[in-house]
C-alpha cells in the first residue's frame, strides 16, 4: 500500500492530479472519504479524512482538493510553528486546568505540571505528542479561506486542530474548532486563550 501511496504523491507531488486522489479514497456510508498519503513534514503516512456534502454521490471538490495539496506541500519550518504551538498548548492547559499535580516545596502548581509530565520545552511538548491525522470539511467551501485540521493528541492528553490555512499553519484550537473565526482573525483562537489568561 505504501508504495503505492508514494506513487500518488513522493516526488510526483506537484503534478498530482485530483483523480489520482479520487480513485483511492475509501467512502464510507456517511459519505466520509478516508485515505492514507505519506506527508513529507511529518515524514510518514498519515490518514486523511474528507467530509463532503452529498453523501449519496460523495466527491471531493477542487477546494478540498486544494487543500490536500496545501497540506502535503507544507514547508519544513512549518514543523517549528508546530512545536511553538503545542508548548503554548502545554502552557495554557497547566495553566487553567488542575490535573492533580502535587508541587513539591517552593514549586508552584504548574512546575509541578511540568515535572510530571516530563516536559521541559518545546520540543518534549512535540516529542510527546502524536499526530492522529488530517481533516477536511465541505463546509470551508463557504469561506474565503482553504482550511485544514491536523489532529494532534498533545502532550497534556488532549486533543487539539492545528489550524492550516491557504497553506500555512497559522493558529491552534480545541477539537471542533469553528474554522470561520480564522477569516479575519488568524490568531482568533490565540487571542481568545489570552483573554482567558488576563482575566
């Protein structure tokens, strides 16, 4: 199956064309299209999953299409926005929730948060997370923007969207994230964390 994957993308990736990824998606009877593609910034294969509007006749659009391709064309530094915004994740979690962490003398609660989970910088906060795949919803067709969700089980056990717009990793926000708040804010879930933080 790999193989065949990198035949689809690999090297070819810039001439891919759009039935090349029709033709391997897999529909299931909700109309959800899944298929596996090897993704060069995280240098493996990673499940994709594309929600279409006609479940009875499902196909992705040249929007989503698109946005496949942003994804897959993802510039190497994007993986340092990445690690950036998982350690704010960390930071923010420590912050506003309570896991039970008792601090030791002179610890403060979040140190201690810190200490237990074993994370010291950013990049514990990426090495202790894990990438559980790639979504794409016909509902972006509405926005101006190309949108994709990189789905990441992070470091503080949960589960968060890395925000991916017109090809760029911009913001990160809880599961379920309203993706048109990323249109003329693209720190629109950022900002919100920090008014939390400041209250």
């Amino acid at each position: 199956v790999k193989s065949r994957l990198e035949n689809i993308n690999g090297k070819n990736e810039k001439r891919m064309k759009k039935q090349d990824i029709e033709k391997n998606i897999h529909w299931d009877h909700y109309g959800i299209g899944y298929i596996d593609l090897p993704l060069p910034l995280f240098d493996k294969v990673i499940p994709f999953e594309l929600f279409v509007e006609n479940e009875a006749n499902p196909k992705i659009s040249d929007k989503m299409f698109a946005t496949v391709q942003d994804v897959l064309n993802l510039k190497p530094d994007s993986i340092k926005e990445i690690k950036e915004l998982l350690w704010e994740e960390c930071n923010f979690s420590f912050t506003v929730a309570n896991y039970g962490c008792r601090p030791k003398d002179g610890e403060t609660v979040k140190a201690a948060h810190f200490r237990e989970f074993g994370i010291n910088d950013l990049h514990d906060a990426f090495e202790k997370s894990s990438v559980k795949g790639i979504q794409i919803h016909c509902d972006s067709d509405k926005l101006e923007g190309r949108y994709a969700e990189i789905k990441m089980e992070t470091a503080t056990d949960n589960l968060i969207s890395i925000v991916v717009k017109n090809g760029k990793v911009i913001d990160y926000d809880e599961d379920g994230t309203y993706l048109g708040g990323f249109e003329s804010d693209e720190q629109n879930a950022h900002n919100n964390r920090e008014r939390v933080l400041n209250q």
